[in-house]
C-alpha cells in the first residue's frame, strides 16, 4: 500500500511488520518514525506485532528512542491496541512519543489514547511531521 505521506529525504527506511513500515532519521537513529498501512485497524494482535519491532529496534540502538507516529494513517484502533501501546512504553527504551494527527478521525483516536491510556512516557499530538519531530528531539535525554 502506498504510504499517504510523501518519502523524506532525511529518512532511511529500518523495517516493517505485516502492517506498519518503520524509518528513522538520518543521524538520528533514536528518531524511530511509524507508517502505517493507510486504513488500518488497529488490534491488540497488530498492536502487539508493532510494539515488539518497536522495542526490539530501541533495545538494538543502544539507546531511548522516541516514536513519531502517523495516526492519520488509521481508520480505528481498539482498547486492547491502546493498552498494549501504553504498557509497551517503557522508559527504560523509550523517551518520547509524537503522535501526528491531520484529520478529524486522526485527532479522536489520539485524543482517546491520550484520555484512556495514559503512557508512561510524555507524548503529545501534532498536526504534522516537522512539529513532532522538532518535539521529540527536545524530549531527548
């Protein structure tokens, strides 16, 4: 499926799982950037899947990362997917997520896991990639 933001120059592709495509910024590799499929509905199996690439790409850079998020790309993600993403949060691996929002639907489903989920490491939702980068980078430790 084609991914509904345009390729990044600064942005070197990591990895993919059955549903979400991975890339990290250029010089930046605790910048850990998610793609997922456009029209994803999002589940505690897929939420799992995801969460474990995520943590086993943090635990293989040595470092915290922070995740910046296309929610856009959503179309629904249940309780038990919030859940697994709001445990998976470790701040032993991660220090920050961004959570990129660029519509109606985008901003209820972050809200929502923002309401519900209460992650344990700060995140914040941003209209675009630029913000949530720039965010995450000042979050680094």
């Amino acid at each position: 499926m084609v991914l509904s933001v345009p390729e990044q120059a600064d942005w070197v592709a990591v990895g993919k799982t059955v549903n979400t495509e991975y890339r990290s910024k250029r010089g930046a590799p605790d910048i850990l950037i998610v793609l997922p499929e456009p029209g994803l509905r999002d589940d505690g199996a897929s939420a799992r899947l995801n969460m474990e690439f995520q943590t086993q790409y943090a635990e293989g850079t040595g470092r915290r990362c922070a995740v910046i998020v296309l929610i856009g790309a959503l179309m629904g993600q249940d309780a038990e997917a919030r859940r697994v993403y709001a445990a998976g949060m470790n701040p032993d691996r991660f220090y920050a997520a961004s959570l990129v929002v660029n519509s109606a639907l985008s901003r209820a489903i972050g809200s929502f896991f923002l309401g519900l989920s209460r992650p344990s490491v700060p995140t914040k939702m941003f209209p675009d990639f630029d913000r949530a980068i720039a965010w995450a980078e000042s979050q680094r430790p």
